[in-house]
C-alpha cells in the first residue's frame, strides 16, 4: 500500500499489508527507462550507446529501506533546504558502525537478461544457458554463492576470449577493434590470482571476467567475480611515454586484488576503510608485479608512484589508519605497505594479511576496521619494530634524511674504508598541520655502490641505528666504491628523497 509520494523527486514509500518474516520472500516488478535530456556539466552518460548498453545495481534497480549514500552531501545545498551538516564518514571508535550492514549486505544473486540478437549478455556468476525467442537473445547467470549487493549489467557486440587458470574459467569480453591490451590482461589476471590464492585465500569463484565497457575515465571497477574496464582504458599502450613500466599490467592486478580486498574483507563504513580496501590492492598488486617483471621493472613503478604521492603531499592529513582521501589511500599506503615488507619481510606481512581475512572475510557478525589489521600486524613484527608500524600506520610521520659527504680511503690492507656524514631528523604532523619533531633512534638502511659498465652493483647494504642530528659511519669494503648513503631505496617518507645518496670522494691514506 502506498502511503506517501513524492512525484517531483519520484520517491514512493510503501508498507506491506502483510509482515514479510525471514526466509520469506517478495516478488517486485517495476519498469525502467534512460534517455538524454539536455547536456550535462559532466558530459555525455555513456550508459546507453549505439553499440552497448551498461548499468550498475546502484543505478537503474529499486533499493529497499533508507539510502543514506544517497542523502544530498552538498554543504550549499543542505544549507539552502535548512539540513544540519552531514557526516562524511563515521569514526574508527563507532563501535556501532561495525555492525552497520547497510548497503554491505550480501545476496543470492540469479539474472535473465534479455537483450539484441546480435549482443552478448555478462552479469555475475555463471552463464546457465542462452537462447533466442521473438527475435531477441536471452542469456541466464546464476552466482556461484552469495555476493556483494555490488555488479554490472552489460550487453555489446562482444567478442570472447576464453582461458582457464586452474579450473577456474577467464573471460574477456571486448570490443573487437580494441585488443591491445588482451593479453596483458589475461598474463595479469593469472599471475594475480594465483599469487593472491597462494599467500591471501583462495580465489572464491569459478570466474573471472574482463568486460569492456563505455565509460569515459581510464581504468577499472572491481565487481564480484569480473572487471569492468573502460575503452580508454584498453587503448592504454603500455610501452608509451617513458614510465618504463607496464601500467595496464598493474592496474589489472590491482582491481583482481580487490576480489579480496572489499569483496571477501569487507570494510566497516568507518575511517581507514579505503586503506583495507585500495591499499591493501596495491600493495598486492605491487608484489605480483615484482614477482612477474622483476625487479628493474617494478622499481620504476615504484619510484612513480613516489614521485607522484611526493609532489602532492599535504603535511595535515589523517594517519593511514584513518585515511579517507583516495590519493593517499592509493599512494602513501601502498608505499607504507612495502616499506614494512622490507623491514619485517614479505612471508611476515602476508601472514597478518591471512590472518586477517581469515577471521573476518566472512563479515559475521561485525565488519573489518583498519584497527583489525594493526592488531594482526602487531602480532607478527618483531617488538623492537612496533615504533616503525606507529610511525607508518598510526601516526603521519616523514623523516628528513640528507647525505651530507661520503668519502673512501685505501687500507694497507688493500680494502676500503667508507665513511659517512649523514643528518637525520624525524617530524610528525597532527590533522590540524601541527609539526612536531621527535627524537630518532631508528633502524634505517645505509647502502653502498659500486658502477660496473653502467650497472649498479650493491656492495653493502644494511639497515643501521640512526639518531636525531648529525651520524657518522664507517664501513669497511673489499672494493672501491661510487655512491653511498642512507636510505637509498627510499623506504621511508621523505620529502626530499634526491639528498640520501651522493658520490664518493677519494682521500689518500696519511
């Protein structure tokens, strides 16, 4: 029975006329329609074209219950209709908003989706059968389990490229003049869900879908079981400009590590959320890439990456663990990520990462917070580390570290004594741009070089205790060196990452 309409804002309210109990069930019927009326200050909505349609569940299908996503977030606007401010985002103590189900609800997903004789069908799950009736074709999906309340329709002239990784089944659904990047999707896919199901969980699906869809940004979505990749996104050439790595290769990884970060651990609607969600992908992502390109290659995606959270950085943001900007949670998380892979070891912080999801993927009875994976990554790092995972994830800490002068002097011995003059200082910033430095006693890496043939050769590489002020060290080597320094591979933050390492001059032995 409806009991109150809005017909302006098209918003109807409903209440049974009989209690629906659990385990019971509604059917609903409703019809839709998508047309352009006038032009946007956002463009052209690309979810009905020519030549494919698409739309999310968010967009086009009913909702039951209140949607507070959906409240109007404008301050202008609550102002003008006399609404208080709206929170944002909810606190990492809000004990309650664990529990919050809304919107993460989970569901028994089953689809027939009718569409062109000529098109081809993708939705969650399975295909079931197909067949064609009145000169239409109809293709049914059916959910391998219960998914997130979070998918895509699609429907184009579809090409398919079919796979399989370890029974489990790949499909690339594409354009078929855009193939540029097929197989990079298909090597990232597979190196991606197989390094993820080895030191994370198994993969959850039988599965995995790339569709190709109509948007106009460049880049992923990352839905239960499939990708949903724009078409700027597949004309994306890798060996373009001078990145001098595969970008379409990582961001691939990227969005398949979300079949785990966001749709097996799902994040309370709580501050840090984004870090459980893209930084945790990157991380992981990063490591596939390391593990399949090699290193050279997965420096310089680590040195962009760098370069970029370096040249936007604001002292006054919020520590990781409560990060709610997306460029820090796609950024300095990621980076904070390998830093303490580099200082704990990689088995050390995938343990805490299977730990995690382990215990709550399953999202009964409460929702993961940032809070979860700082008690897991306590649990696996060695004591006398637990100042660097408050400086990394609890507070927003960066280090100043210069080289000051390296020199090298020959023994009679026929070795090479190093010696450094390094400065160092350590400086936090609360939300509100506070600075305030703190006194060091840090382990951080000192590394030594030599060039050979225009390849750098490690000669030492070791993490030593640096204090606040002026250090000096002194190592003794079997060859002579080039370059030295502290730092060098730029795992912590600093803001001026082009001081750590200098040349070596020679001094003559007195």
């Amino acid at each position: 029975v409806k009991q109150s309409t809005d017909d302006r804002l098209r918003h109807h309210i409903y209440a049974l006329t009989k209690t629906l109990h659990p385990g019971d069930s509604l059917q609903l019927n409703f019809s839709a329609s998508y047309y352009h009326e006038g032009f946007s200050n956002n463009g052209l909505h690309t979810a009905v074209m020519n030549d494919g349609t698409w739309f999310g569940s968010d967009r086009w299908l009913p909702a039951l219950g209140y949607q507070a996503h959906r409240e109007l977030d404008h301050e202008r606007g609550r102002w003008q209709y006399g609404l208080p401010e709206r929170m944002r985002i909810r606190s990492l103590d809000d004990e309650n908003a664990r529990y919050d189900r809304s919107n993460r609800e989970k569901i028994a997903f089953e689809a027939v989706v009718g569409t062109s004789a000529d098109q081809t069908a993708v939705a969650p799950g399975r295909l079931e059968k197909t067949w064609s009736k009145d000169g239409r074709k109809y293709f049914q999906y059916v959910a391998d389990g219960p998914i997130r309340k979070m998918f895509h329709i699609y429907s184009a002239n579809y090409q398919v490229h079919k796979t399989q990784w370890k029974g489990t089944d790949i499909e690339m659904f594409y354009n078929p003049a855009n193939t540029m990047n097929l197989e990079t999707f298909e090597q990232s896919v597979i190196a991606s869900t197989d390094y993820y199901s080895k030191h994370f969980s198994p993969y959850p699906f039988r599965q995995i879908k790339f569709v190709e869809y109509a948007d106009p940004g460049i880049g992923g979505v990352a839905l239960p079981g499939s990708i949903g990749y724009s078409t700027n996104f597949s004309w994306l050439d890798p060996e373009a400009g001078d990145r001098k790595f595969n970008l379409p290769f990582a961001v691939a990884a990227h969005e398949i590590a979300h079949q785990w970060w966001g749709h097996q651990l799902m994040p309370a609607d709580v501050e840090g959320r984004l870090f459980l969600t893209e930084s945790l992908a990157w991380y992981s992502a990063l490591n596939v890439v390391e593990s399949t390109h090699g290193k050279d290659h997965f420096d310089n995606l680590l040195t962009a990456m760098r370069k970029d959270f370096l040249s936007l950085q604001s002292g006054a943001v919020a520590p990781l663990l409560k990060v709610n900007d997306r460029f820090l949670a796609y950024r300095k998380g990621p980076l904070a990520m390998y830093a303490l892979r580099q200082y704990a070891g990689e088995e050390a912080v995938n343990l805490a990462l299977r730990n995690l999801l382990r215990r709550l993927r399953r999202s009964e009875p409460r929702f993961a917070t940032s809070l979860d994976f700082y008690r897991e990554m306590k649990a696996v790092t060695p004591d006398s580390l637990h100042y660097l995972l408050k400086d990394l994830f609890e507070t927003n800490t960066s280090w100043d570290l210069e080289t000051n002068g390296a020199s090298v002097q020959p023994s009679e011995d026929g070795s090479w004594l190093v010696s450094l003059e390094v400065i160092a200082r350590k400086v936090r910033v609360d939300e509100a741009g506070i600075e305030t430095e703190v006194p060091m006693n840090d382990l951080i890496e000192v590394g030594i070089y030599r060039n050979d043939n225009g390849y750098e050769h490690v000669l030492h590489l070791k993490k030593e205790r640096i204090h606040s002020g002026i250090n000096h060290i002194v190592v003794k080597l079997s060859q002579k060196p080039d370059k030295a320094g502290i730092d060098p591979r730029n795992l912590l933050i600093d803001p001026d990452m082009f001081n750590n390492v200098k040349g070596v001059t020679e001094r003559t032995r007195h």
